[in-house]
C-alpha cells in the first residue's frame, strides 16, 4: 500500500498531515452554520458575497487543507519525493493556510479590506510556500510515473489558481476590476476545480485505487492521455474566451473526459481481484457515481442555476472521496509509525478507527447530501436539515480522526518491548 519502500526516516511525522486532516472537519463544519444563518436565496446566489466566502471556506478551509496535507504524505510515497524540514514546512503551510481562510472569510461577510490585506499575505504565504517546493521536488523526480505527472499538472494548476485568486483578491481591494474581470474568475474557478482539486485525485487514484483496494490498474492510456487533456482544456478557455467559440463544444469535451475517467474508476472498483467489504470503498463509489450526474447535468439541464452542479461536484465528488482517502490515510499512518518503531502488539488498520463510526458518519453524510439536493426541487426546510445533519456528519468526522489519532498516541507512549512482551 502506501509503505512501498517507505521508510520512516522518509515518511513525514505523523503530526504533519494529522493536523491538516483534523482542520478539516472544523471548517466544514462552519459551513453548516453558514448555511443556517444566512437565508438559502443569498447563500446559494452565484453572485453574492456571502457566496464567495463560503465556497473558498469550502476550497482552501476543507479542499486544499486535506489536499496539502495528503500531499506531504504521499509526495515521498508516490513520487519519492520527501520535503525536507517537514514540520517546519507543515507549520507554515497550515498556520497561514488556516488564517488565511478565516480572513478571507471574515472579509467577505463584513466587507473590510484590512482583512482582505490579512488574507492575501497569508494565503501568498501558503500557497506559494506549499507549489514552489512542490514543483521544485517533483520536476526532479526521477522515476517518473503516470501519478508524479498528473502531480506534476496539479502543482502548475494549483499555482496558477493561487496567483489569480490573488490577481481577483487585489481588484476587490482597489475596486478596479477590469473588462476581463469575468474571464479571469472562470479561468481561476476551472483552474481551481478541474485543476487544482479534480486532476489531483485523478492522479492519486490511478495508483491507490489498484492498492488500496487491490482493483484492475486504469488503462496505460487513459493514465497517459487523460491528465494532459483536461489540463490543455482548461487553458484552452481562453481561446473560447477570445475566440468567441461554441462553450457547449467545451462543456461537452469536460464531461467526456470527466465521465471516461469516472467509468474506468468504477470499472476498476466493481472488478476487484480480493472483493472485502470496505466502507471506505462506498465514498469513493459515491463520489465517482456523483460525478457522472454532474456532469450529465452540466450537459443537459441548461436550466440549471449551477445549484446543483456545485452540490453534485463539491460534496458528492470532491468531499466523499477526500474523507473516503482520510479514512484510509489516518489508519494506515498509525499502523505504519508504530510497526516502524518496532511496536509489536498493535491494532490492524481497520481497528484503528472503527469501521461501524464510518458507516455512521457515512450513513448521515449521505443524508446531508440527499437533503441538499432536495432543496433544489423544495422549501427553505430541506438545506436547514442538510445543514444540521452536515454539522453533525462533520463532528463525526472529526471524532473518528481524533479516536484513531488517540489510539496511536496512547500505544506510542509505551516502550515499544512492553507490547512485545505483552504479545
Ligand atoms: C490564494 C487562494 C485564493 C484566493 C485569494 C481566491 C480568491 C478569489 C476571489 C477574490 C474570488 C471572487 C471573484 C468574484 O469577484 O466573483 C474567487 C472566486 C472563486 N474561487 Fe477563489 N481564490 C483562491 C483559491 C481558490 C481555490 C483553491 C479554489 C478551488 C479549488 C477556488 C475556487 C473559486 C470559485 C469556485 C470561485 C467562484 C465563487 C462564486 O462564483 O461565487 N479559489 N476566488
């Protein structure tokens, strides 16, 4: 799995994706209050500020916290790319990403600059930090992969994003938004969420699907060709843009690529060689189901407010997948840190979180989600249960990650002979 050839002077401490992954859940669980306070019209209006601060607590405080915090773990892994100064790096890339998001957010819902400033020079700091060492490290790997190019494109996406959500955060500042304002917000919005967020998990899934879940490989095609067609598309906007091409061409050419990927995804999942429940297994198989419809309903329900494509693809495909991948990550991570230390009487890596609290929480995600996507069909009612019931799947959430980081902490303050003993 994900300790092929790892060794743990190699690996991360176990601190430094942890803290990422419990960040998480506590700005998802913002969300949720959000959407309680303010009135569904204002919160789900494309248009409004109030929009725009939940979507980025949603992207930086949720999406690119567990993304950065993945990534440190998994650039040693899957690309043989180790961080050096981890917990340094960590602590910068977290501090500033976190306070960042919040004033970002606070300036959005109270409209003053100074927190604007705030946030600007923090998420400078992080983002800039995280891609620069990213793109440094793997631009010098040498064994490369399918998953270290797609890596690869995720890191050019993930700071071209930055940079023009940097460029969009400096005109809110000085009012002076410019003829090509709406240009460069779709280029940052599909940079972000067809760049950034969607080519990393495809990326990251050509290889742990097939580990984690010892399924069929994707075809070496699709590994190959796949990435750098979504990623050419996205830059392509702006010869649509400017060109004043058919959008329908490109919506159609997203979707295919989207759906081809989603297809070999599940192809490879419903084909599994060693077929062992896992509820692990049913986040990903949402995610990647919810990604199909979104973009069916991208294509053909031009009706659509992007109401519902936004809840099909943020909380269907992007979250289920990340907590299905955080529930693999967290276990596997205090398994491997202890075995490595010479720990003898552990858990197995599904005892470290129990598997009966992820159906719980995954029982009352699903829930959230189906109530979110009623709303679009009724009242007020339905986002205020789906609120309530994101709440408490998030403190879940958080519970879960805190209980098998707890058992991690408990057995490593033992000497490492005792259990041996004791075994
Ligand atoms: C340095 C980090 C970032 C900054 C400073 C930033 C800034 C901004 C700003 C100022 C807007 C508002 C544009 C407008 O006037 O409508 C915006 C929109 C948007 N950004 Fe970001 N952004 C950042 C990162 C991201 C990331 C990583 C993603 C996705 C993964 C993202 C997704 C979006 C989306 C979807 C919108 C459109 C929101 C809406 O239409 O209501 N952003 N961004």
């Amino acid at each position: 799995m994900f300790n092929q050839g790892l060794s743990l002077d190699q690996a991360p401490p176990i601190s430094v994706p942890f803290r990422f992954f419990l960040t998480a859940p506590i700005f998802a669980m913002l969300i949720g209050v959000m959407f309680l306070i303010y009135p569904a019209e204002l919160i789900t209006n494309r248009f409004s500020s109030e929009t725009i601060a939940m979507v980025h607590m949603f992207t930086l405080g949720v999406l690119s916290m567990i993304i950065f915090g993945a990534m440190q773990q998994m650039m040693p892994v899957l690309a043989g790319a180790p961080i050096k100064r981890a917990k340094l790096f960590a602590t910068v890339v977290h501090t500033f990403l976190t306070l960042g998001t919040i004033f970002f957010v606070l300036k959005f819902l109270y409209y003053q600059n100074e927190f604007l400033v705030a946030a600007i020079v923090c998420l400078a700091i992080s983002f800039l930090t995280f891609f620069i060492t990213a793109i440094r490290l793997l631009f010098k790997v040498k064994y490369v992969t399918s998953t270290v190019n797609v890596m690869k494109l995720f890191a050019i996406a993930g700071i071209l994003t930055a940079l023009l959500g940097l460029h969009l955060a400096g005109a809110h500042l000085s009012g002076n938004m410019g003829s090509n304002y709406l240009s460069f917000v779709n280029i940052h919005v599909l940079l972000g969420i067809f760049g950034f967020a969607a080519l990393l998990i495809i990326g990251v899934s050509f290889q742990v699907i097939p580990m984690f879940y010892v399924a069929l490989d994707f075809p070496k095609s699709v590994q190959n060709r796949l990435p750098i067609s979504i990623f050419l598309l996205i830059i392509s906007y702006f010869a649509f843009a400017f060109l004043d091409l058919n959008f329908y061409i490109y919506k159609v050419l997203f979707a295919i690529f989207f759906v081809i990927y989603a297809f070999h995804g599940l192809n490879s999942l419903n084909n599994r060689r060693r077929p062992v429940t896992d509820v692990t297994l049913w986040y990903w198989k949402v995610s990647l189901y919810s990604l199909v419809i979104a973009m069916l309903n991208w294509l053909f329900v031009p009706q659509d407010s992007s109401y519902f494509l936004t809840i099909l693809f943020a909380f269907g495909f992007l979250f289920s997948l990340l907590q299905g991948m955080v529930y693999k990550i967290i276990p596997f991570l205090c398994w491997f840190h202890l075995s490595s230390k010479g720990y003898f009487d552990i858990p197995t890596i599904k005892e470290i979180i129990h598997e009966d609290l992820i159906k719980i929480h995954f029982y009352i995600y699903m829930a959230s989600y189906v109530f979110f996507l009623l709303y679009g069909f009724f009242s007020q009612i339905f986002i205020t249960i789906a609120a309530i019931l994101f709440i408490l799947s998030n403190i879940l959430f958080f519970i879960n990650c805190v209980l098998g980081m707890k058992k991690y902490a408990s057995i490593s303050k033992k000497d490492p002979l005792q259990t041996f003993v004791k075994s």
